[in-house]
C-alpha cells in the first residue's frame, strides 16, 4: 500500500502500511504571512488558500517527517509546535540541522548530497537541488530533495524546490524512480529570475521521467503564477498529460 495525500503547497504525506510520513508541512491559518511579492504577481498575503478539511484526520497518523529547507512555506511556525507536541522524528539536510534543533524539533537524521542512510527498512539519500537560476540561488540557501526505496514500495524522488540540473537529471536517468515530485508553480520574487522550474524545464523533467510525476506547489503561495489548469492545457498540447498527476488540495492519490 502506498497513498500518496497532498496537503497544501509542497506539504504532502506519504502512507504505507506501517508509516506516515509528512513532507515540509505548511500548516498555518490562511493569511498568516505576508504576501512573496508586491508587483510582479497580485499582492496576497499566504498561504493564499486554507487547509483543506481532511487536514487533521492525516496528521493524526503522522509518525516521520523530512524537511527538504527552511523557507516558511516549507517548515512554518505552526508545523514546528505539531512537530515538537508530537515529538515526531525528523530527517533534514546536515547544513538545516543545527537550525531545526534550536527550533526545538526532534532531528534524528541528517543527510548530506548524494548521502544514503538506512530509513524505516529501506534506505533515503540527499540529492542536491538549486533554489533559483542565477545569481537569485545563493540567497535562497540550502535546499535537499530526496530519494526514497522503502520495503515493498515504489521508488519515489522527492525532488523539493529546484531548477533543472545535472543532478536532476541524473536521479532521473539513472535511478529512473517510479514516482517523482517536482514542484511547478514557477515561483519568481519582484527581482530577480525564477526560483524553480520554468515550463521548459518541468516540460524536461516529465519528458525524462520513466515514472508517474506529481505536480505540486501551485496555487496556494501568491509568488506561484502557474496554475493547475494552465500546467494540464501545457502538458496536454506537448502530449505528456498521461504522465502527471495534478492533485487539488486535500487529494489522496493511490499509487499502487
């Protein structure tokens, strides 16, 4: 069994039948951050949208959790007091964790790039990412994406917020895994180019993709222009719909 419950943004849980693992929980009110831009996109203030209804019952089961960086729409305030109320075990990137355990969470594992530990039977590695092309990536720091083979289950690259890269490509080609996460809403700030993929870049990672892709991080930080409809009208007209699933907030995806 593998249920795969998108959340909010890149907040996600994955289920099997032992574990639940929460990916980078945003779980504040709506509204509770300032708006990511003033001009370039409408000013809003985020999460744009709130969670949806079926939210609590999932947490609920929660017993893991990875965080892939720092950034507020990833980790927020109100996912760290779950997170220390439930004393729930956390795996991060080796250069978050010090952060993360002043913040009082319980990180029991960190990863450096292209460093594979043993995780719930199976095993997770730190794959890199970049947050941005040019020079817009150094002030975004540090950012991890994930590759998971737990027991009997697909394989599945948690790909978090990133352009393409060499290293991109190579889980891609290489690992080939059965199930990857890309993050599409084409982020961009007032300055500066792009924090994640453009659309030339997602339309490469589908075409590179052996597996299933989930799209996430759409429609719910106001810096996100790209919406689910405009993502499916792209990958409909370049024929690479049949290869992506765009969850709405509050979906649950078998991934059997």
């Amino acid at each position: 069994m593998l249920k795969i419950h998108h959340i909010r943004n890149a907040t996600m849980v994955l289920e099997t039948e032992k574990e639940v693992i929460l990916i980078d929980p945003m779980l504040g009110a709506q509204g509770i951050m300032p708006s990511f831009t003033l001009f370039r996109h409408k000013a809003r203030k985020n999460p744009t949208v709130p969670l949806p209804d079926n939210t609590n019952l999932i947490l609920e089961k929660v017993t893991h959790c990875l965080i892939t960086h720092q950034h507020p729409d990833h980790i927020d305030s109100t996912a760290v007091a779950f997170l220390i109320e439930k004393n729930i075990p956390v795996t991060c990137g080796i250069k978050d964790e010090k952060a993360f355990k002043k913040r009082g969470l319980n990180v029991v594992q960190s990863l450096k790039y292209w460093e594979q530990q043993e995780f719930l039977g199976g095993t997770i590695e730190g794959i890199p990412a970049k947050h941005g092309y040019g020079f817009v990536a150094k002030p975004m720091g540090n950012v991890l994406g994930f590759y998971l083979k737990l027991p009997n289950q697909k394989s599945i690259y948690l790909s978090s917020d990133t352009i393409y890269t060499t290293a991109v490509d190579t889980v891609l080609t290489a690992y080939k895994p059965d199930i990857s996460v890309l993050a599409t809403g084409a982020a961009q700030f007032d300055l500066f180019k792009q924090l994640i993929m453009n659309v030339d870049d997602i339309l490469k990672f589908v075409k590179n993709s052996s597996g299933k892709v989930i799209a996430n991080h759409m429609e719910s930080i106001n810096h996100c222009p790209l919406t689910r409809v405009k993502l499916n009208e792209i990958l409909t007209e370049k024929n690479l719909i049949h290869k992506v699933l765009i969850p709405k907030d509050g979906e649950m995806m078998d991934m059997q």
